[in-house]
C-alpha cells in the first residue's frame, strides 16, 4: 500500500475535499486552479513504500495526469459530493458531444476519489448495453465498499436502462455513494421533477475547452504559441481534435499550419507512419468504415494470423474501443479517416467498400437467433456513405427509445397513438389486428417515462388460412398473389402493416428508423419461407423512388383507406432472393449501379401490367447491343440469364419470319435493333423501303414480338 499520509499530494487533496482539515479551503482551491498543475506536481512526489514496486498502471495515471487540462469547476462540484457537502449533489451527469472529453474527466475524477481512499466501482455502457443484470454485476463493488463511488461510462449505449437506474438500482446503493454518469444524452426531465431526486442530481453540460485551456493542453503538447490559434480555429476548443492536430502542429510552421485537407492528410500521415505494414493499414481502413471491426471482417484482405494480429493492434489504438459487438473507432477520428481514404484512393476505397457490403451480407443471411438484428445493424450502417439514401430527409437529434413487445395492457395506449395518428378507422383496423395477431406488434417506449410512444406491426400471414379480405389493405397483397400463384405449404408472406407514427417522405424521425430497422430484422429472422415482403405505406407516390433503390416497387394504391394516398410496395423473393437482393441494394459509392436505371425504370416482372411488360420489351431492343444494359433489364429475372432472354427473344422475332403477312415485320426488327446499331433511316435505306412503310413494319413487328413474349410468359403460347 501506499502512505500518502503527510504527503504533499495529500495535503493538497484534502484542501479541496476536506476544508474542516486545514483552513482557508477556497483560498487554497483557487490556487490550485489558478496555478493549475499543484496536485499533478505533488503526485508525482508521492512516496511509495520500499514493499511496493510502481507498476506500469502508475506511470500510465502520472502521464494522464500531466496532460489533463481544465475542467476546473467539474472536479470542484465532485470534491464537494465526496466530501459530503449538504447542498452537494450525490449524482452527476455529465453529457456532451462524442470526444468532448467524457471518459478523460470520469477518470480524472475516479483517481481523485482512489487518492481521497474511496472505493471506485467503474460499468461501461456499452459493454452492459440493456442488461439490469450486467449493469448490477460490474456495480457489485458499492454494495459493501466503504465510501463507494460507482462511475459510469459510455451511458449513451445504455440509456434505455436510464428508468430503471432512477427508480429501482440506485435507492438500493448506501446512502453515502457518490454516482457519476456520462453519456452524450442529457438526463431525462423525471430526474429534477421527482422532488426525491431532485436536490440530489445535477447535469454538467461539457463544453469545450476555454481559450486559457486550450493553450495549456498545447503548451502541454509542445505546439508553438504561434499556432495555438490555426489550430484552435480547426479544432474549435473540441479535446480530440485538439489533440489530433497538436500531433502535425509541433513540426509544422505558422506560415503552412491550416485546416485544410492538405493538413488533415498531414495530421492522419502521423498517426498511419505509425502503422507497422500493409496488413495494419488495411486494418485502420476497415476500421474507419465500418461499425464495428472483427477478425472475420479483416480476414477479407488478410490471412489468419495477421488478422489476428491486426486485430489485437488496433484494440490498443487510443482511439478505438473495444464493444460487445468488435472494435469502434471514435465517431470523429472514424470520419476523418474514412474521407481521407475515399480522397487518397478512390478505388480501393469503393473496393473495400464492396466487401464489406459483401462480407456483411453473407454473414446477415447465415446469421440466426439473437444475432440477426446485430447483423442487420452492421450492415445497414454501410449506407451512410451515399447521398440517394440522405436526399430530403432532415435529421433531428434522435430521442432514446426502448423497444419491447406488445404486451395486452398496452392496447388503449397504442389504440390511442393509431386514433391521434391516422383516426377512428384505423384505429379500428389496429385494433382488429391486436385481438388476432398480438404477438406481431412490437412497441416503442420513451427511455424517460417507459410510456409507448411508437408502435410496428410485421404480419406474417400464409393465405388459405389467413383472411386477407377482411383489412382492405390487404386486398392488393390477395391480388398480387393470386396473379403470381399463390403461397405454398409452409410459406408465407411479411406485411409491415403499421408503422406509427406514419413515416414521412421529408422527415427523419428516431421511431421511423426503428421500423425500418425491424422490417430489415423480420426479413431476415423469418427468411426461410417467406414468399413476399409487402409494406403499406402513405403518400406512396412520394416514397416510390426512395424505395425502389431497396428493390420495394409500388404494386397498388389502396383508395379504401381514405386519405393520404396510400399504396402497397412489393419485393418478390421469388424473383429476386436475399443474396441477389443485397448486391442489387448495394450502397455504391459516388452513385447509383452503372446500367441499372433501366431496371429500376420498371416495377417487378411478376407486377408488370402488360403495357409495362411491353415497354420493358421495347427497351431491351433498344439496348440489344449494350450487354451491360441489356443484363440490368428487369425480363432478365423471368428467364435464367441475359442470353436466355436473347434466345427468347431471337425465337419471337423468328417466328414472325414464318408467316408471309408478317415478313417484313421481321425484316424490318432485325435490320433495325438485331444486325448492327444503326439509324431507323439507314435501316429503311438498306431494306429499300420507304421511310414510312417501313415504320409501319417496324411498330407492327415490335408489337407482335412484345405480345408473343407476354403470351409466353403468361403460359398461353403464341397468340
């Protein structure tokens, strides 16, 4: 043990955390915050007992110690907790932007407490993400320590826990425990409306580091004072990004030092000279891509032993975190990384980008139980990286929501969100759905009050035994599959049925992202089987394009529910299943798939109404000697390939051939589209027929051809 008793550093804690023990406390507690450094300066003087060696632990808590700067009155408040103060709060929230300095301050904090002989109990967030009993287990140290002090880090990752902290784990905790929470959510309002609690919780909104501040810690960091300002200017008083720059800022000079991409290069040269080999490079890159990094992802571009190895290097880094799900790097150095890549080496970046898309996919479709929604989490976050997902949707700060299934006595709360949302009738239609399918409803509830707020409905229904006539919003489902032949034993369709509040096509909103989240998750849990997938959605006209980009196309509107111009949207497992449905969707980088507008000119082949099929007919003539768009033609899906449709397509025209009425129907479409790319004028001048008998021939032969392939595919033969 160490003797600090009588130690310089003693002395000066005790200044601030026990007045009682020495006088003129504020006098004292100003030097020290005036001179800034007194206590940094009395540890490191601490005497240790000849029985006890430092360790690496106490060289790490000194050079932590000698880099932090400010937060001034966060650690006066804290002191006054610990001392007991009768105004003082016993729980602090700390909240604030991601590395604005959360988990530096915790930890200043927690060795304060250490050094005044406190018992630190330390839970991170988002290791025990929603669990009571994970969040109890890691506490466990303040039920019998002597003046614990539970730190809790990260919070923001389990901030659905926030209700049950407030009325159920903390009145259990002894009364002399000192709680300190940081995430990057402010506490929620029934913390200071409980007059229980309210005297003892005070929130610490962390701001950025003060001007004074900001010098010290570059002062600290060797920037010349000539720079202090270029790189404040950058960083705006934001600790981690101060710290990144100081990295580039101590060797450049004041003429050179900027914010500009040139300097971004520069300051992320200093932390990639530092990468060992290629092998770690491709590691920082997958990294700064994706949510979360794991061995098999870095065994894309690496063999076993060094993505191992990798693996293990990046978990040092001082800005990555490891999670339950992988490694994370911070939010900003993850940004800043992930442009650099994209603006060093456009290529490999959309390389790397594509296999981890793929990578991601072929592990959602094998994933299965608990792990589905994590999978479908991981990569879905991939379509951060292009703008047609992004286009017209406002973003708002996302509020917590804590999703849980329905359970009955929640039906008139929810009856009362789908009557303030879309009124009486559909109300009635969610409630006919609850009396017969409970289980298909899951709930969305207010991290602050636990009060349902949201709710999402996902119908799986196997026709025969299902009524679908009974909710007017299925009859365009019963339609789509009669025409389509119908379900087989032991299938079934996915309806996303109700989505409430009703999403918007302008409007990004935390519930309309939970649902889109849970039709990617009931898609994939319940993929075995599942014949169609059908969303019935408002204002479909609007969001058509939006989802035609994840292969859902607008099959019918439903005028029987009124008001709001509502539609039903289709994606066809049969046609396109799940490993060709996630390289269609594919977030492409810089835009959307070369020579797929054609394709996503149309609805689904099984959809089509003749006229489409038969424009979709015109086109691929029109495209037959550009293979790649000719491959992206949605007939593509009716037959095996591209060249099986060229075979059908080759035997339609032929067939014409055969009948004198039609011969030069024939002519014309093989001089025009079939032989060589050529004008309608040359085609004519090389036929030796006039401009406009020839014209004639062609329309004739063009629809003759379109409706043997229409015949053809709907199982009648030639007409």
């Amino acid at each position: 043990m160490v003797d600090r008793r009588g130690s310089a550093a003693h002395d000066a804690i005790v200044s601030i955390a026990m007045p009682w023990a020495c006088s003129s406390v504020d006098e004292q507690w100003d030097r020290a915050a005036v001179e800034g450094q007194r206590v940094n300066d009395a540890v490191r003087k601490l005497p240790v007992r000849r029985a006890r060696r430092r360790s690496m632990a106490d060289r790490v808590r000194l050079l932590r110690h000698q880099g932090f700067v400010g937060r001034v009155a966060q650690r006066r408040l804290f002191a006054s907790a610990l001392r007991g103060d009768p105004d003082a709060p016993r729980v602090l929230f700390v909240h604030g932007p991601g590395g604005i300095g959360k988990s530096a301050l915790l930890r200043r904090l927690a060795d304060d407490a250490e050094d005044l002989g406190h018992t630190v109990a330390w839970v991170s967030g988002e290791y025990v993400l929603a669990s009571t009993t994970a969040f109890t287990e890691e506490a466990a140290p303040v039920e019998t320590a002597d003046r614990p002090v539970l730190v809790v880090d990260g919070f923001e990752h389990c901030q659905v826990l926030e209700t049950w902290l407030r009325e159920h784990f903390l009145p259990t905790v002894p009364e002399d425990t000192v709680v300190v929470v940081a995430g990057r959510r402010k506490p929620e309002p029934n913390w200071t409306l409980d007059p229980g609690w309210r005297q003892l919780v005070r929130a610490i909104s962390l701001e950025p580091l003060t001007p004074d501040e900001v010098a010290d810690l570059l002062d600290e960091r060797g920037v010349p004072g000539s720079l202090h300002s270029a790189v404040n200017g950058f960083a705006g008083g934001h600790p981690l990004a101060l710290c990144l720059a100081a990295e580039t800022a101590t060797s450049l000079d004041d003429a050179t030092w900027a914010p500009s991409p040139d300097v971004i290069e520069t300051l992320l040269a200093r932390l990639i000279d530092r990468v060992p080999s290629p092998a770690h490079e491709y590691g920082l890159r997958v990294c700064a891509h994706v949510r979360h990094v794991t061995v098999d992802l870095l065994r894309t571009g690496l063999g076993e032993d060094d993505a191992v190895a990798v693996f293990d290097w990046l978990g040092g880094l001082p800005y990555v975190e490891p999670g339950p799900h992988g490694l994370a790097a911070h939010e900003l150095v993850r940004d800043v990384l992930d442009s650099s890549f994209k603006w060093r080496d456009p290529a490999a970046y959309s390389a790397l980008h594509a296999r981890m898309w793929q990578h991601l996919g072929e592990r959602a479709q094998n994933a299965s139980g608990d792990a589905v929604p994590v999978a479908s989490s991981e990569i879905t976050y991939l379509f951060r990286y292009t703008d047609y997902v992004r286009e017209d949707i406002v973003d708002v700060e996302p509020e917590a929501l804590f999703e849980r299934e329905y359970a009955p006595a929640e039906r008139e709360d929810l009856l009362r969100l789908a009557r303030e949302d879309q009124g009486d009738e559909y109300a009635a239609r969610v409630a006919y759905w609850l009396d017969r399918r409970p289980e298909a409803f899951q709930v969305y509830c207010r991290a602050a009050d636990m009060v349902p707020v949201s709710f999402f409905a996902w119908l799986r229904l196997r026709p025969g035994s299902d009524d679908l006539t009974a909710d007017p919003a299925l009859a365009p489902v019963k339609e789509y599959l009669d025409r389509t032949g119908g379900v087989n034993t032991g299938e079934h369709v996915g309806v996303a049925r109700f989505l409430v509040p009703a999403p918007s096509t302008t409007r990004y909103t935390t519930a309309a992202n939970a649902h889109s989240s849970r039709i990617s998750t009931e898609q994939l849990r319940y993929r075995d089987g599942l014949v169609a997938s059908f969303l019935v959605l408002p204002d479909a006209e609007g969001f058509a394009p939006k989802l035609e980009w994840f292969d859902y196309r607008l099959y019918d509107s439903i005028p029987a529910l009124g008001d709001g111009n509502w539609g039903v949207f289709v994606h066809d497992w049969r046609e396109i299943p799940l490993p060709a449905h996630l390289e269609r969707i594919m977030p492409r980088i810089g835009g959307a798939v070369p020579g797929a507008e054609a394709a996503r000119a149309f609805p689904s082949p099984v959809a089509m109404t003749q006229e489409q099929h038969f424009e979709a007919v015109k086109q691929l003539l029109r495209d037959w000697h550009d293979e790649e768009v000719f491959a992206a033609n949605p007939l593509v899906r009716v037959h095996r390939d591209a060249a099986a449709l060229r075979e059908a397509v080759l035997k339609a025209v032929e067939e014409l051939a055969g009948d004198p009425r039609r011969v030069n129907h024939h002519r014309a479409l093989r001089a025009t589209y079939l032989e060589r790319a050529t004008t309608q004028e040359a085609a004519a001048a090389r036929l030796g027929m006039p401009f406009g008998t020839y014209r004639r021939h062609l329309r004739s032969g063009t629809r003759e051809v379109c409706a043997i392939l229409w015949a053809a595919r709907e199982g009648r033969g030639s007409p």
